[in-house]
C-alpha cells in the first residue's frame, strides 16, 4: 500500500475526472488529496476520524485510475484503507445503523423485495420518512416486478459453443429480474449454456465498498466455493457486481484463499466480454428505429476497462442509433450506498448525468449496471423528462424478439 502512495506524483491530471472534486472544489476531496490523507495516516500523523469525511466522499468510481499517466491503483488503496480505518474509526449511532440496515437487506433479495415493496408503500408519506432513508425511498420504482425466479440451468440453442456460471446478483433480482432473463435469452442464442449455482450470494461490492471487510470476504470465500470450475467464463451483467468480483484477490490477501480468489477473478468477465469473444449472431432490428444515449458505467468503463464491447454489440442493431454523452467518464452518483450515504452530492451528480443525458436528444437510455440505471432513473423522473433506460441485454433481446416476430 504504501509504494502505492508514493507512485502518486500529484500532477493533477485525475482532478477534472473526479466527480467530488467537481462538485465540491476542494483538494482533500480529490484522489491526489485522498492519497496524502492515506500518507499521513499510514504515518501516524492523522487518526482515522480526521480523513474520515474525506474517504466518506470517494465515490470509488476509478475515474481517476484511467487518467493517471503514472499508474496508481487508487483502488488498491481506497478499498483495503477504509476497511482498516473503518475498523478505527467512530461513527454515529445514525450512521451505524444506516449501514447495518443496508448491509442487512440489500444483498438478500427476500429482505430487500420486502423493505422496497414497504418504501414504495411509503412513497405518497414522504415527508414523514426520518432522513437519509427518504432518499432511499425516492430511488424507488413507483411499481416492483414480479419475482422471476432462475433456473439452475439455461440451455444453449442449437449448437452450444460455451458453457458460463451467471451471478444473478441482488438489488437486480427485485428491481430488475427481466435483465437477468434477457442475458440468458440473448447467451442462449449465440450457443451459450448457462449454469446459476444455487449456493452463490451477494458479490461483496457493498460491503467492501463501506469497509466492511469481514462480510466482504465471507461473501467472496462462498462464491469461490459455490461457482463451478469447469466453466468458461463466470459472466456477470452488473458492472458493480463483475468489478467487486474481480477485487476478490485483493479482499483475501494473504489468506489461505488468496489464490482459489485469484483463480477465481480470471473467469469472471461482463457478459458483453463474453459474446464479443465468442462471436455475436447479427440480431437484426428493433420493433422501431430507437436513439439511445449510452451511459458508461464507471464500474465497466473504469475499473474493468470494459467500453467498446458493448457498443459494437449494441453497433449490430440496424435500426438502433447510439449517441454518446458529455462528460461521459464522470459518475452518474450511484456508487453502491453512496446515493443514500451522500444525498446531497449524488444528487449533484445525477441531476448533471441526466441533463448531459438529456442534451443529446435521445429517446431512451442504455446502460451496464443496475445502480446506475437506478439513478439514472430517479434523477430523469425529477427533471420531469423521463425516457426509458435499458440495459445492453435487453436491447439485444429486443432486436431478437422483434426479428423472430417477423
């Protein structure tokens, strides 16, 4: 950690693609500020409660990391530093309960389907909501899907040319299950078999990301050990979920699971990895023509460098017009709980994510990951102007449905 910080030669280049810097204005609150803060307390020169609000405010969105021509991992840092300084540090009884409430329901679909179905009832009694948790309640959907359950396997058609293990994620399966159903319709008809394991869980993402470093390890040891190793590829279609996943061998450093971790993160790929691999059948086109602005999710664009692969997917859609969005590579604001932890920014963010979005004239939204869509939504119902937001997935499922209709 500490050759790490030093890498950092403070030129500056990561402050315009900092999302707080942006908003804020203030050095201790951009990646080169944070990594003094980490300096001084490595040091002992700081206590953790002093950098506190400062590692509060980091998105994790790797922004940064993509600008920074003297290579520094800020992910290696931020993440392993608030796990050891959140073991030190002293938070609000508010505060700890919030995150215990998170951590508690979010990652459990049945908790989560019903502490969301209990905030969408809470939705006409805003005003009456405590805090922080009002700001949960807006994120929600006005309606919840119906629960659709996954099989323990997904048949290939025709020929099968590839065998993957899905994450089938958290938050997603409530909010969102028909992305999951789409990327196995989309894998099934480019020959892929898809096998979701029964034992997996939560990726660990929200938990490493709060510096909960025990529940993020005891998510990342039952993965390891519920994920089939005789398997292609480990697919997942959240970027968030497929970043966290690859921090694995990071998370269980130095312990006995470090390199079944680091096996483990070399399989795991975003499904739009995956059919750019392997080759996509032409879908054809949807119903009608459609724009769409797509959003690149910092979790796939950042941290997994992951962003011509979706749009040369999304580029065989004949009637499908992708526009690109200023200010593209800033965060949209999500960033797992920060939208519920940091209100007042990740609204900043957001409110500028759909006005960029907004300028480009499009008719709908294509993103990657399910917290971005999430927000992404929130801010263009706020603005009065909602459009639809899609993922990858469901874009090309669409196009396959609507050729196989013809």
């Amino acid at each position: 950690m500490s050759r790490a910080v030093e890498a950092c030669v403070h030129c500056g280049f990561c402050l315009p693609t900092c999302p707080t810097y942006a908003v804020l204005g203030e050095e201790m609150d951009s990646p080169r500020g944070r990594i003094y803060l980490m300096r001084d307390l490595l040091e002992g020169k700081l206590e953790a409660n002093g950098a506190a609000v400062y590692l509060d405010r980091c998105l994790g969105c790797l922004g940064c990391v993509t600008v920074c021509p003297s290579g520094v991992s800020f992910g290696e840092l931020i993440t392993p530093f608030r796990m050891k300084a959140e073991a030190e540090r002293k938070r609000s009884v508010s505060d700890r309960l919030l995150r215990q409430l998170v951590l508690r329901t979010v990652p459990h679909p049945g908790r989560f389907r019903m502490m969301a179905t209990l905030g969408r009832l809470a939705k006409p009694l805003r005003g009456l909501v405590p805090g922080r948790l009002r700001e949960m309640v807006d994120l929600l959907p006005d309606r919840l899907p119906k629960s659709q359950p996954l099989p323990e396997v997904h048949p290939a058609e025709g020929e099968r040319r590839a065998r993957v293990a899905m994450l089938a994620g958290c938050a997603q399966q409530v909010l969102a299950p028909e992305i999951n159903w789409a990327t196995l319709r989309v894998l099934a008809r480019n020959g892929v078999e898809v096998v979701i394991p029964k034992g997996q869980g939560c990726c660990g993402a929200l938990a490493a990301h709060t510096g909960a470093g025990n529940e993020a390890k005891a998510c990342a040891r039952r993965n390891i050990e519920a994920f089939p190793n005789d398997v292609d590829a480990v697919v997942t279609n959240a970027a968030g979920c497929g970043s966290g996943m690859h921090e694995y061998p990071l998370w269980l450093k130095g312990e006995a699971e470090e390199s079944a971790a680091e096996a483990f993160a070399v399989k795991v790929k975003d499904v739009s990895v995956v059919l750019s691999e392997l080759g996509l059948e032409p879908p054809g086109e949807l119903a009608q023509p459609l724009s769409v602005a797509y959003h690149d999710s910092c979790h796939l664009a950042h941290a997994q460098r992951v962003t011509s692969e979706p749009r040369r997917l999304l580029a065989t859609i004949s009637n499908l017009k992708l526009l690109e969005v200023p200010d593209g590579e800033i965060c949209c604001g999500s960033a797992g709980t920060y939208n519920i932890e940091q209100p007042q920014i990740a609204g900043e963010l957001g409110e500028r994510k759909a006005n960029a979005i907004l300028s480009t004239g499009a008719q709908a939204v294509v993103a990657g990951n399910i917290g971005c869509m999430v927000q992404i939504e929130a801010h263009l119902r706020r603005e009065r102007r909602p459009l639809p937001v899609y993922h990858t997935m469901q874009l090309l499922d669409m196009a396959y449905r609507s050729a196989d209709a013809t």
